[in-house]
C-alpha cells in the first residue's frame, strides 16, 4: 500500500504537533495576506488624495475658502488634508492670541502640525510591524515542525527492520512540508513590508516637504499682517 503524498495525505498522516504548526502557519499567511491587501488600499488612497489636494492647493484657491470646506468635511480629513486643516485652524487662532508676534505664532503652527504629521504617519505604519514579524517567525515555525517530523521519522524507521525508500520518503516529505509552508507564509510578508515601508517614507517625504512650504507661506503671511497692523 503506497502512502499518499498529495498535500492532504501529508497533512492527515503528520503528527498531532506538526498538523498544528500547519495550521498556525495557513493562519499565519492568511493574516498576512489580509494585512496586505488592507495596507494596499490604505497606501494607494493616501497617495491620491495627497496628490489631489497638492494639485487643489498650488492652484492658487483661495486658502480661507479651502480652509472652510475641508473643515466642513470633519473626521474625514486625513494626509495633507488634516495637516493643512490643523495647521491653519492654530495659525489663525494663535494670530489672535498673540498680539501678531510672528514667532510665536508659527511656532504653535509648526508643532501643531508636526503632531497631525505623527498621527498620519501612525496610520500608515499600523500593522507593518507585523508584517514584519510574520516575515522573520514563519520560517522558524516550519523549521521547528519539520525538524519535529523528521524526529518521529527516524523513530518509525528505526522500528522498521528493513527500510526502503517508499517508506522514507513519504516520512521526510511530511516532515519538509512544514518548512514549505513556513516559506509561503514569510516570502509574500517580507516582499510587501519592504515595499510598503518604502512608500510610506515616500509619503512622509511627501507630508514633511508639504508642511514646511505651507509653513513659509504663513510665516510671510504673518510678517506681512504685522507690518500693515
């Protein structure tokens, strides 16, 4: 009787501890996989939206005008939207409060928006790390079954008085598919933190060059309200 090295038969004849790393492991890739397809939308909406907005605000519109309609928007700011919204909400507010001392204003302005800058940021990070995490353990999981396999293999075969490959081979096959699986889980895992770590640098680069254009804009504007007060 010959055994049944399809991927179910390798499954259904592995030991208990084996079939669990198995399925910590298709749990694994499935967790994998569902962050990257969510991290894919959330990277590539952030990445129009702060293009469009960029488009919107270098159009020379009216800022007290786009100011208006992205604070009627709310919550749904978000990327340069949020940051341009924080920033000149504290810019206009700190332009009452103290007296038209340039520095002091745009100094609240700057860390007001550098505060926004982090919570974006926190936003497009959340879940990398564990992507990352998936990307170096899964390995390790499917050597540690495949090493356990390979443990109750030579057990068998030593019990075995004549051993032949159609024994072995079956046994080692089992034993491999573990560190098979750990592959498949780590390789998607790693590819997709790398690249979404670089586009989320990218897009930092993109909020940070943002920021302190719009903050030179309002430090001539503040300057200029001073003179003419």
């Amino acid at each position: 009787m010959h055994a049944d090295i399809s991927f179910l038969g390798l499954f259904l004849q592995a030991s208990l501890l084996v079939k669990l790393v198995m399925l910590v492991l298709v749990g694994l890739s499935v967790l994998s996989w569902a962050v990257i397809i969510q991290r894919r939308n959330l990277i590539k909406a952030a990445k129009s939206r702060s293009a469009k907005f960029e488009d919107k605000f270098w159009s020379g519109v009216d800022l007290n005008r786009l100011y208006q309609e992205l604070s009627a928007r709310g919550d749904a700011n978000a990327g340069l939207e949020a940051m341009f919204v924080t920033g000149f909400k504290e810019y206009s507010r700190l332009a009452r409060l103290s007296a038209r001392v340039p520095g002091a204003v745009m100094d609240g302005t700057y860390r007001a928006m550098r505060v926004t800058l982090s919570r974006e940021l926190e936003k497009l990070e959340t879940n990398l790390p564990l992507l990352a995490t998936i990307g170096s353990t899964s390995p390790y999981i499917g050597l540690f079954g495949t090493v356990w396999g390979i443990m109750n293999a030579f057990i068998a075969l030593g019990a075995v008085q004549n051993p032949t490959l159609g024994i072995v081979a079956p046994a080692i096959a089992e034993a491999l598919i573990a560190t098979a699986m750990g592959l498949a889980a780590a390789i998607p895992a790693v590819i997709f933190y790398n690249r979404y770590s670089t586009e989320v640098e990218k897009l930092e680069g993109t909020y940070v060059n943002f920021m302190e254009e719009f903050s030179s804009i309002l430090h001539r504007q503040a300057y200029a309200e001073k003179e003419s007060a």
